[in-house]
C-alpha cells in the first residue's frame, strides 16, 4: 500500500482512539476498518474504480466526527487537509474532499463516481455486521428501549435505501438488513410457513 495511505490510516486511527471521541473504544475496530474491508471486496467489482481513492475515501468518510467539537460540515476541508499534509497533490486531495462532501449529502449515490458508491456502500453494510447497533445502546443510555430501537430501524433503513447504491451489496447484505429489522421491532406476519394441506 502507498506509503501515504498509510500514514493517513495511522492518523485517522489515532484520532479516533481519542478518549474525547465518544465511540473512542470501538469505532476503528467495529466500523472503520469494516467499511474498508467492504469496500476492497467492493473493489474487485469495480476495477474502474481507483483503488488508492477508494481506500482514503473508507478511511475519511466520517472524519468530521472526530474533529474538536464533532463537525461534519468540516469533513471535505479536514479531509482535504490531511490528505495535503500526507503527501497527496492537489488534484487528489480536492477530488476526495469533493466525494466526502457527497457522502455527507447522502443525495444522487446512485449516480456519483463508482469510488463514492464503492465507499456509501460499505458504508450503509457495516453497521450490519458486528455489534455496531448493539453498541449504539450502550452509547445512549439515557434512551428508552423502544427509542433505541426506533432509532436503530431508522439508521438501518436509510443505509438500506440512501447508502446502499450497488446491487451486489444489497444482494449480499440483504439477509442481514431483514434480520436488523426484525431485532428492532419490525416482525414478520409469520415466521413459519403454514402446514401442508
């Protein structure tokens, strides 16, 4: 990997290890290194997406949450930044901030660069595996159990429908995302097949 990369993965993992960072002790294990994962899997669909985007897009996508306070709306400059002070030229730094801010956005996935789809996708995947919602619990305490889980089938709902942008994600999360529904309250109208007549 582009000894570049590399740093910047050491930074964003560095920052997100911050104790002032309220996902501190699960974020990179649980969600960012997952996304990556997904989205290299991703890749291997898409060779003409360029793989060294794609893999600083994984790592900065949710950059502007660990900024001091939490700033989304910062997230294209921070990534913008770091990418500059790593090495990266001007050209790629501005593209991947660009595709950070579309990320954010959340609008039109479906029809930005496959490097945006590629990364939105496994994006909308990760918190489908692991223990991701079940940590979301954990995090806020101060929720009544039907919240939690409201909150849980709306987050999962719209990575399902907003992030979710290539067929062979869904194809293969889809399982998955049925099953969140069902442990956050959205129960099937049988769960077995009636018996034969």
């Amino acid at each position: 990997m582009d000894e570049r990369l590399i740093r910047l993965r050491d930074e964003v993992i560095a920052r997100t290890n911050d104790p002032t960072f309220l996902h501190h002790d699960w974020y990179v294990d649980q969600h960012l290194t997952v996304v990556v994962r997904i989205a290299r899997e991703l890749l291997a669909h898409h060779p003409e997406a360029d793989s060294a985007t794609v893999e600083a897009l994984a790592w900065l996508h949710d950059i502007g949450k660990v900024l001091h306070p939490p700033d989304v709306d910062r997230s294209p400059a921070e990534a913008a930044r770091l990418l500059s002070v790593h090495g990266f030229d001007v050209g790629f730094a501005d593209r991947v901030a660009e595709y950070v801010r579309i990320l954010d956005a959340k609008t039109a996935l479906d029809t930005a660069p496959v490097e945006v789809q590629i990364v939105s996708s496994a994006d909308g995947c990760a918190p489908l595996v692991g223990p991701f919602m079940a940590i979301y619990w954990r995090d806020n305490p101060n929720l009544t159990v039907a919240a939690l889980m409201a909150e849980n089938r709306r987050k999962a709902t719209v990575s399902w429908q907003r992030k979710i942008v290539l067929p062979e994600a869904r194809a293969a999360f889809a399982d998955r995302f049925q099953l969140l529904m069902e442990q956050t309250g959205q129960l099937p109208d049988r769960f077995l097949d009636p018996p034969a007549e």
